[in-house]
C-alpha cells in the first residue's frame, strides 16, 4: 500500500475539513484514483463508471488568492483566483491527490487556469457546446461524452459498459432526487431550516465520497425536518430567491446577511442548489451516453448564447417557492452573469417580483456594505 502525506498546510484547518481530507487520503491508500472537478457540467456518471471517486476543486476561501496574484491578474474571479492558489500553495489536499482534473470550456479564465493547471496535473478538457439551441450542439457534446470515455478507459485500463454507466446513472438520479426533496422543503410557509443550514450541508454533502450514505443521509434529514415540531421552524420573514454565480465563496455574508435582515432564503437557483439538481439522467434510453448529454444540456448557465434555459426556469423557481425577492449575485469580473443581470432584472419585473444585482468578491471588505444594502432591499419587500 502507498503512503500518501498530506500538505504542511493541513494543521491550520478545521476538524470538519480535516475529517474530508483524511478520507481522500484514506481513500488514496486503499489504491483508488481521485478525479478533481470545478463544474455542474462535469458528467459525473462518466467517472463514476470508470470507478474514479469525484471532488469538487473551486475554490471557496481568500486565504490563497494573494499567492494566485502572483500569476494571474488581480481583476480576475475571485473563484478561479483561489482555485488556483490551492494549487500554488499546496493548501487543499483535494487538489493535492487528485490524479486528474477535469476542466470544461465554460469561461474564459477557467479554460486559461486550465492551462496552467496541466503545468503539474494531469488535466483533461471537456468542449462544451457554447449555446444549446443550436443544431449541432447536441451532437457535439454527444461526441465529447464519447471521447472522454475513451480517454478514462485508455488512461485506466478499465471498460465503462452499459451496466456501470447505468448504475452510475441511476445513484446519482437517487442523490439528485435527495437533495432536490430536501430543497423543496423550504417551499413551505413555515421554513423547517433555514438557507444558511441547508447550503452547508448541501456543501458538505458533496464531499463524501460513498454516495450511497450521502443519499442515506440527505434522506434521513430531509424526513427528521418534515416529522419536526419545534422551535426551530422559522415564521414569517420575507422569502428570497438567489441566481447568479456559484456562491461558495460568499454566501456567509451574502446568505447571512438575508438573515440577519429577517429574510430568508428559500431557494439557491445557482449551479450549486436546485438547477442541476433537477437535471435527471433517462436510465431507460436505449444510448446512455446521450441521455447523459441531454441531462446535461437542460442546465441553465450564463455561459450559453443565448441563455434561454435560464430564462425559462426561473420564472418557474420564482412561484414555486413563492420568492418575494429574488438576489442576484455575481462574483467580480464574471461578465457572463454580470451582463446577463439586464436580462434577469426584465423578467423579474415583468413577473412583478422585485430584484437586487450584488457583485462582490471573496473579501471581506465589503460586508457591512452588502449588509446595508440587502437590508433595504428587504425592507422594500414589506411595503
């Protein structure tokens, strides 16, 4: 058996993320391989069935982005900056064992990281189709599908048959259909958790690594808060709906900061909640690898020209959660979502739900600012 050392950095963080950390070194150990991930767009059946354990690598924490600065530009995403920097630094031990990183072509800054990136990992690139409704598409990421299969059985000496992809497929359906009954929860009028609790375990969830007690788990919550009566559950409060970009980095101020206003948050649209959650795999077409496609492609994402997928859903997301306000949050210099805010601000107000646009950063600095401001927002909301 290999011994694998951890970073030096791993003493300065949290029993929690320690406990994650030793499990993918454990998991190391026992001779599995690690596929490192940045994407909702990553087809993760696909590397399921080619028996690799899965984890997600962006970057959700400032301490690194100085270090990242040293190489990238400053007036870059925040997320990428400090993906990138747990790479330089050797501070996340996910990024540190991963045997493979999976990248996409999404945006602009991610593909360049890529890059540089593939300077010390083994990194493979996905193309993804640049607009779903034109002709083409489809078939174009049909055959990217196809080629990653391929490249995983070429690389790992392993066939990925119909028999695993459909396991695979049907496991994630299970824990997609977990985590979107635990989500829905918060359609009701009294909250039974609130949306800063829901997105950390959703968060936490996503790092382990038997899916099997992740769907165990995410079912065992979503049942115990359905059955509760308690003083937990929150009344009242004005209900938010967030879109925008992945809010790892700043939902603590972002989030918080609808609670502390008395708001809550009922629904996190973002690729991290319920939009790629909702994007089921058909386990009875006859080619898997285009239902895995098709699944796929439903996603509604910034990065799509148009983006009509969004557009349609989050009309959809607004009455069914019954959003009296819906923040959009777009992480600095992400033009994608920022320029799409326009859009975003029409179709709330012509579904007469008020909006608010929020750029931001991982920084601190900020903080009370975003407190002021989300707090008016919210006292709007009661007028």
């Amino acid at each position: 058996m290999d011994n694998f050392h951890l970073p030096a950095a791993f003493e300065e963080y949290s029993d929690a993320r320690k406990a994650g950390f030793l499990k993918v070194k454990a998991a190391k150990e026992a001779g599995k391989q690690v596929a490192g991930c940045f994407c909702a767009f990553t087809p993760l059946e696909i590397l399921d069935a080619a028996g690799l354990l899965t984890v997600s690598l962006c970057g959700m924490s400032p301490e690194t982005i100085t270090a990242a600065e040293t190489v990238l530009p400053r007036n870059l995403c925040p997320l990428i900056k400090s993906s990138y920097g747990f790479y330089l630094t050797d501070k996340c031990p996910y990024t540190y064992f991963a045997d493979l990183i999976v990248g996409e072509t999404t945006c602009d800054g991610k593909k360049k990281m890529y890059e540089l990136l593939g300077q010390g990992k083994k990194t493979y690139i996905l193309h993804l189709p640049q607009g779903r409704d034109v002709p083409y598409a489809r078939e174009m990421w049909i055959a990217e599908l196809r080629r990653f299969m391929t490249f995983l059985e070429e690389e790992l000496g392993v066939s990925i048959t119909r028999e695993k992809l459909k396991a695979a497929c049907e496991q994630r359906n299970a824990l997609r259909a977990a985590r979107c009954r635990l989500m829905e929860l918060l359609k009701a009028d009294d909250l039974p958790i609130s949306g800063t609790e829901l997105y950390t375990f959703l968060d936490g969830i996503g790092f382990n690594f038997d899916l099997e007690d992740a769907i165990e788990k995410t079912n065992a919550l979503a049942d115990a808060l359905s059955e509760q009566k308690s003083d937990k559950v929150t009344h009242g409060g004005k209900r938010i709906l967030v879109t925008g970009c992945p809010i790892g980095g700043v939902f603590q101020k972002v989030v918080g900061a609808v609670e502390r206003a008395g708001g809550n948050v009922v629904c996190f649209e973002n690729c991290s909640g319920i939009k790629p959650a909702r994007c089921m795999v058909d386990t009875n077409a006859d080619d898997l690898v285009e239902a895995i496609a098709d699944a796929y492609l439903d996603i509604g994402c910034a990065v799509m020209t148009p983006d009509s997928r969004r557009f349609e859903k989050l009309p959809a997301l607004m009455e069914e959660f019954r959003a009296d306000g819906v923040l959009d949050v777009a992480l600095q210099a992400c033009h994608t979502y920022l320029i799409e805010g326009r859009s975003i601000r029409e179709i709330c107000k012509a579904h007469g739900v008020p909006y608010m646009a929020l750029e931001t950063d991982y920084a601190t600095a900020d903080a009370g600012q975003i407190d002021t401001r989300i707090a008016a927002f919210i006292e709007t909301l009661g007028e």
